[in-house]
C-alpha cells in the first residue's frame, strides 16, 4: 500500500553532496527537508539559509530525536557512514548513506544486521544504478539485445591536497579504493548480471602527508566471463570524474554520468529513460517510493554488499603486498 503523507526528511551533510541532494528532494512531490545538520550549528544553518530549510542544528542526535522526521539522508565523511547509519536505524529512521555504506567489511555487514533486525528502508548511495545512461545500457541487457565484454573504466580527479568537489578544504581523507572504486565494483557485478569471482589490485606510491595512495589499477572477472579493468588516480591533471567504456557483443557505449555516447563518440538520446536526467535526484526518488510503498529499495544494504566483501578482498591484497 502506498502511503501518501508528506514525508519528511532530513540532510545531514552540508558539503557539495549535501547541496545536491537538497536540490534533488525539492523536486520530489510530498517531500520536505524538514531538517539539516552539519559539522557544525554555524555551518548548519548557512547551509539552511542557502537551501530554504526551516531548521538547523548541532548534531545528528538532535534529528533522530525528532519525531516529525521520517527519514535521513547522509552525506557526511566516509568515516562516519557506518555509525550514523547504524544511528539512524536505531533511532526508527528510514536511511539513505552516500557512498561508500562503510570503510570495512565488518561495518558494513554491521548496517544490514541492523536493516534486517528493524525492517527499515535503508539505501546506499550507489548512483551509477541511477544515471540514465547506466539505465539504458542496462535495459539492453535485460532485453538480451546485448551481453558485456569488458568495462574498461577511469576514475580521475587532481586531488593533491585535501579538498572537496567544491574546492574546500576537507576534514576527512577521501580514499580511492573504499570510496571511488566502490562505484565501479557495485556497477561491474550489478550490469554483468553475475556475481565478482576474481578481483586483483594494485596501487601507486602513498602520498606523504595523506597517506593514501594517489594511483591504484584494479581487474575484476565476474562468474559469466565478463572482465573489468579500473584505474584511479588523485593525479590526473585532465578531464575529471568517471568515464565507463561497455564493450560488448553488440555495440560500444561510453557512459559520462548522465550522458551516453556511442564507441565513436555519437551522442545517445537518454531523455526519455527516466523522469528526470539527474541521477543524484532518481537516486532519491527510489528512496522516497520504498518508503511509501514498504519495499526494498534498489542499491538496498543487502543489494550492494557483495560490493564491500569485493573491496575488502582487494584491501588485503594491498596491504599483503605493502608488507612483503
């Protein structure tokens, strides 16, 4: 049964993903933003004042106090994902994490155990299951009118300091392999239609200050035979975000966020895919219509799992070969 109440969510984040995801629920019909907190009250409520949010506070715990709140979006640093969503859960909120749900297995299994125990809606930020022009690719699969090859995908940003996508700077290190290669991971397993049965990864010297490293190549095989091949950098001074090539049986695709073009760089028309061309706002639509309609929600804890025992995996492989 659909529940047709105004539903009432709040942000908790006021960075660039924070500001995104506030425009994204504004377009959404019956929805209010009914809170926002971030790292601080002062910074809270320049992001309210900015998005026309009603109110502002301190601290997380202020809104899961709230009993006129339904839900939470999170969009606060990797580190705290986790907790905050085990938090949420708890606390009888709907939650929606930005990616990555955790920075470690044991985390992440943690937020389904918590999912299943309550019966929550509760949604991870994997947007690339959303963009139109993953969308349209993938209604070519389901239709058996094509069958992947290989995905050969890029990863860059000129990220030397630690800054964010608004050029701020950042209180948190963001991380190549949890964070950015997560996308990648989730969509391989989630397009091949089959799950990741052999991954192997490499990485670049570690930077020294952040003490991550700024290069990392990864190969994933999934159980039907399709073949992945991801690169990541912080270094590269070019063209920034993510950039997936589908080599397939049928055709080439090149997909730049919302925007799809052919193996030759033709333009593909994706407009009619979906309600809206913002993949960050279908995103959240799916959040809000699980909640309504008391349902699982695609790129659901229990969906994109796999995805965190895939990067552990990888982890161990990397810190093994840091060590010998």
């Amino acid at each position: 049964m659909t529940d047709d109440r105004t539903l009432r969510i709040a942000l908790a984040g006021g960075g660039a993903f924070g500001a995104k995801h506030a425009a994204a629920l504004r377009r959404i019909e019956g929805v209010e933003v009914a809170a926002v907190v971030s790292s601080s009250l002062e910074r809270a409520r320049k992001f309210a004042a900015e998005q026309g949010v009603g109110r502002a506070v301190a601290t997380l715990d202020e809104v899961l106090a709230m009993d006129d709140v339904d839900a939470v979006v999170l969009a606060t640093p990797t580190q705290m994902h986790a907790a905050q969503t085990l938090a949420c859960l708890e606390a009888g909120k709907h939650v929606q994490v930005e990616i990555p749900l955790a920075d470690s297995l044991g985390d992440a299994e943690a937020c389904l155990a918590a999912q299943e125990r309550t019966g929550l809606v509760a949604m991870v930020g994997h947007t690339r299951r959303f963009n139109p022009s993953h969308q349209w690719v993938r209604r070519r699969i389901e239709a058996g009118e094509f069958h992947i090859q290989q995905m050969d995908v890029q990863t860059y940003f000129f990220r030397r300091q630690n800054l964010n996508a608004l050029g701020e700077p950042r209180s948190w290190t963001d991380h190549l392999l949890w964070h950015h290669a997560a996308h990648t991971v989730d969509l391989f397993a989630y397009q091949a239609g089959a799950p990741i049965v052999q991954a192997n990864a490499i990485q670049g010297p570690l930077h020294p200050e952040l003490g991550i490293a700024m290069d990392m190549s990864i190969q994933l095989r999934a159980a039907n035979g399709a073949i992945c091949t991801l690169s990541l950098s912080f270094n590269n001074d070019g063209p920034l975000g993510t950039f997936f090539r589908y080599i397939g049986d049928t055709g080439t695709y090149i997909a730049r966020y919302d925007d799809l073009f052919t193996g030759k760089d033709e333009p593909i028309d994706v407009s009619g895919v979906d309600v809206s061309m913002d993949g960050i706002e279908l995103q959240d639509r799916e959040f809000v219509a699980a909640i309504r309609e008391g349902r699982e929600p695609n790129s659901s804890i229990a969906q994109v799992l796999s995805c965190y025992r895939t990067l552990a995996g990888l982890e161990e492989q990397l810190n093994a070969a840091a060590g010998s």
